[in-house]
C-alpha cells in the first residue's frame, strides 16, 4: 500500500529535477560570464592589473568599453566601500543613450546594466563617477549572451590633472537616488568638462584628480600635493606607483591647478609649478600641455593665477619646450554645490576650452591626429 505513493513521489521529483536541469542547460547556453581579463574590453584609466581576471582602479573617469549581441547585460563588479557610508557611483551608457548613474550599494554587486534589447550588437561605456577617496572598484566582468570583437574607433587620449572641478564634484545638482551623504550624490566625473570636451573630438580622457589638492597646499585626506600623488595608480597611496610606459601618451594634458593652494608667494608657486610641468613633460615627451587657471576662482584668487600661470609657460618656454600653453578662464563658475561649477557651467568650461582649441587650428579629431609626432 505504501509502494505507490513512494513511487508517485520519486517520479514527481525526478520530475522537478529534470525541469530544474532543462532550465540549467537552456540557461548556459543562452548566458556566458567573460571575465576582466578577455581581450574584447577595453580599459582606459589607472587600471590594477596584478590580480588575475580582475580589473581594479581608483581614479574618477576611468573607463571600461565593449559590445555584446543579445537581449541582456549583467555587470559584476565589488566596490571596496572604504567609508561606511559612502559606495561609488558608476554612470553606464548604452548604445550612446541617456546615462545611467548606479550607485553600488554592497560589497559585491550584480548590475543588469540592459534588458529587453534587440538580439543585436550593442555598445556599453561604464565610467567611474567618484573619486578616488571613495575607494576602488574591482571590475570582475559581465554576464550576457555574447562578447562581441570591434575595433575601438578613438585614437586621441586627453589628461586633465586637476583637483574637484576636474573630479566633478557638485556637478550633478539633483540626484534621483540621494543617499543622504550630498558630496558622492552630487559627484559625477563622466558630466566634468574633461570627458564632456574629450567626447566633442571622440577622445578618451583620463582625469587624473583628487578633491583638495593643490601643487603646495592640499586638503585631501593625506595632505600631499599633486606632484607626490601624481606618480600612484591611486592618486591616494593605496596603491603601487604608476607605471608611466603603460598608458597612451595623451595628445593633450591640461593642468587646471592652484585653486587650493591660494594665494601663494608668486616666486615659489612659479617654481613648483614650473618643476611639476617638467615632470609630466619627462613622462610624455610629445604631448601638448595647457596649464589653465581656476575656473571657480574668486577675485583676488583669479588674479593672482593670471599673473602666475603666464609666467608658469614663458619660463617653461624658455627652457626650450615649445608645446605648452597658458589658458585663463574667462568667467567665474561658482553655481554648484559648495561654490563648485555645476552641471551646466561644466559645458561652459568645456565651451571655453574648445574655443581655445580651435584658435590653435585644432578644430577637429582629425586636425590633432595630423600634427601628432608621436
């Protein structure tokens, strides 16, 4: 009597079992997780790469771009959440339309970064939209049906050494997700006049920046200044120096320092900056660099770096390098969050630049790649 409920049972779950498997397998063959280490992505930025199919950085603005084909994108990454209330933010954009601004809320963290598409090609960039203070993301990969293999299109790189302004802090003036915690909400490196400029000559853009520093006198939580911090992958001493030979040479560096520092005595401001600038000239022998002033600077700050920076590229010249240049900015943008420039004045900041650029007959992408000489 008690047989046939036994094999009533076992069949039931045999049957369960055999569900669960078909779903398994359709699953497998229908998803496939490809790890930081595949060749089809593409990294730019102060990328850790001593841990195996790990990706990890610091920077604000550093960058990962590939294609998958298929309907779906699963993104796996870890956040090192240094401060107990702080995550980093990450901005996603797919097939170049409106940015996603995602901000991690654990340790380890699966993002479905596209869902219901099209089973065709599609492109992703993921930008890191905190600093470096923040602490690191460690990219582990992404879940999707296939890895597509392109040829990445952007042949120029632009460096912006800089401190908030170049890191975008108070850029974005209203969060749809606020955490409560309005310096990382309001935070965003990918809205910062770098990649906004960058994008304009489809560059990539490497922002080399860290809130509260200065060339003598800095506010960061270690207390250095640029030209100590500049040589970290980190830009925070949480990681090994810099390897200088692993990146791009970028064909333009703009430097927008000083707004920190204050109001320094003018010989000894001109000389460190003028000892910083041969530093980054003896890492990239071609690039051109265009030392700018601040572009959030009060009166009497603003003046000080207009007499200063021009003195900073004459001097500089002088010594025989041909390829640097001095840019004062010529309005105050102040609007943000803490005096910060704010979404909007960053576009401004960028028109301002571009002008400048055009004025050197570097209109256009193609006008920079044809006076590259290296």
């Amino acid at each position: 009597m008690k047989t046939r409920p036994i094999l009533i049972n076992a069949v039931i779950l045999a049957g369960i079992f055999l569900l669960y498997l078909t779903i398994y397998l359709s699953q497998s063959k229908r998803n496939h997780f490809y790890n930081a280490d595949d060749h089809r992505f593409y990294f730019t930025g102060r990328f850790d790469t001593s841990e195996k199919k790990v990706k990890k950085a610091w920077d604000p603005g550093v960058c990962i771009e590939f294609m998958f084909k298929g309907s779906f994108c699963d993104l796996v990454v870890e956040d090192e959440h240094r401060h107990y209330n702080k995550n980093n933010v990450l901005v996603v954009v797919v097939d170049g339309q409106k940015p996603q601004r995602i901000r991690l809320n654990s340790g380890h963290n699966q993002l479905k970064i596209a869902k219901g598409l099209s089973k065709v090609a599609h492109k992703v960039l993921i930008c890191k939209a905190t600093e470096s203070y923040i602490g690191s993301i460690k990219f582990l990969g992404v879940w999707c049906k296939d890895l597509v293999k392109y040829k990445r299109n952007k042949k120029l790189l632009f460096e912006f050494i800089g401190d908030s302004m170049t890191c975008g802090s108070g850029a974005d003036s209203k969060p749809e997700k606020p955490s409560g915690d309005n310096w990382t909400d309001l935070e965003n490196a990918y809205v910062s006049f770098g990649p906004v400029l960058s994008r304009r000559y489809n560059a990539k853009w490497m922002l080399s920046s860290v809130s509260g520093i200065g060339l003598m006198k800095s506010f960061t939580e270690s207390d250095k200044n640029m030209p100590e911090m500049y040589q970290y992958t980190s830009l925070d001493e949480y990681s090994e120096e810099w390897m200088f030979d692993k990146q791009q040479e970028p064909d333009l560096v703009f430097i927008t320092l000083g707004q920190n520092d204050g109001i320094q005595k003018p010989e000894k401001f001109i000389s460190t900056y003028v000892d910083f600038v041969k530093f980054v000239r003896s890492k990239f022998p071609h690039s051109r660099i265009i030392c700018c002033s601040s572009p959030m600077a009060q009166p009497n700050l603003r003046i000080h770096l207009n007499k200063c920076i021009p003195q900073v590229v004459s001097r500089v010249r002088r010594g025989g390098d041909k390829r640097i240049y001095s840019y004062c900015f010529k309005d105050v943008y102040n609007s943000g969050h803490k005096s910060h420039p704010s979404k909007a004045e960053h576009l401004r900041i960028a028109d301002e630049l571009q002008q400048f650029l055009k004025l050197k007959g570097w209109n256009t992408e193609q006008s920079l790649l044809d006076q590259r000489i290296h």
